[in-house]
C-alpha cells in the first residue's frame, strides 16, 4: 500500500473514506451484495417448499431424500462463504480508505477475484436448487424462476466473470504484465 493524499476536488465535499475507495476495485461489490440475496432467497424458498412437500414418486418427504439435504447444505455453504468473502473484501477496502492508503494493483485484482469467485458460488447455489424445484421451477408462478433468471443475469457482469477476473489475478501472480489502466 500506499499514502495517498486526498487530493481530488470532491475530497472536501465528501470526507467519508468510502469515497476514497478505488471504484474499479470494489465497485461491483454492491452488485455482489444482490447475487448473495438472491441465492439466500433461493435457499429460503428451497428449505420452506421441501419442509411441506412429499413427492408423488415414491411417497416420500422431500426432506428425508439424502440428495436434497446434500444439495441444501451445499448450496447454504457457498452462499455463505460467499458473503463472508465479499464482504471482507469490503472491510478491509474501507480500512485501506480509513488509513488513507491506495491498495495496490495485486490487492486490486484480489478483490475483483474474490467477487467474481462469490458471484459464481452463488450462482452453482441458485442452479442447485432450481434443479430441486423440478419442473415447478419453470412456471411463471414458481419464484423459483426468477430467481434463477436474476442470478444468471447478474453472472453475466464482467465484474462476476470467472474467467476474466481470476485470470487477471493469476497472470499477476505468476509476475506477468497486468495493463489495465482502470486499476
């Protein structure tokens, strides 16, 4: 890290430290925050439709299916790790801002790495538990639907990009030359 002087002209207007926190680094972080909400409403709906539903298959509880708890608590982990990921990153971007440093470019592309792996747990979690919804999850009454159409429309941000973002951080890693002037 860093010093930096707070020398931008909105610096006066706008002492918060929040304003000092580089946009390209944690700004899509706000969209992360929806990813999350969504996969958690997922998993909320998910829990209540299996509590109250037995299949006409086998006559059974949904919830006494090993392959339904197994996919509950898999998707509940991701979502979790998820959040505590995304919002770490945000907690240590606003100390960074506090202590009026600029984080480096590998602690940049870090943050961006960290939100688009999240972004993609939530969005296996969502898909896990549509999948469970079976052909109930396509109806426009289903929640279900939405839910998994958002999470696939949030995935599509270059921000949550797996691919682009955590190659970044690798190319990093291995010493290669990130030119990115938005960092």
């Amino acid at each position: 890290m860093r010093a930096a002087a707070a020398v931008f002209p909105g610096a006066r207007a706008n002492p918060n430290p929040v304003y000092r926190v580089p946009f390209s680094a944690v700004g899509a972080h706000g969209l992360g925050g929806t990813a999350v909400g969504n996969a958690q409403a997922a998993l909320e709906l998910s829990i209540e439709a299996v509590k109250q539903r037995s299949t006409s298959y086998a006559g059974m509880k949904m919830r006494d299916f090993q392959a339904v708890q197994l996919r509950i608590g898999a998707a509940a982990a991701k979502i979790d790790a998820a959040r505590l990921l995304i919002r770490a990153n945000c907690i240590e971007a606003h100390d960074i801002a506090r202590r009026n440093e600029i984080p480096d470019v590998a602690t940049k592309l870090r943050f961006k790495r960290d939100l688009a792996c999240g972004a993609q747990w939530c969005t296996e979690a969502v898909d896990m538990l549509h999948a469970m919804a079976g052909a109930n999850g396509l109806y426009d009454r289903c929640p279900m639907q939405r839910i998994f159409r958002d999470a696939h429309a949030l995935a599509a941000h270059i921000s949550f990009s797996f691919d682009a973002q955590v190659s970044a951080w690798g190319l990093a890693a291995l010493g290669g030359e990130i030119d990115n002037p938005t960092l």
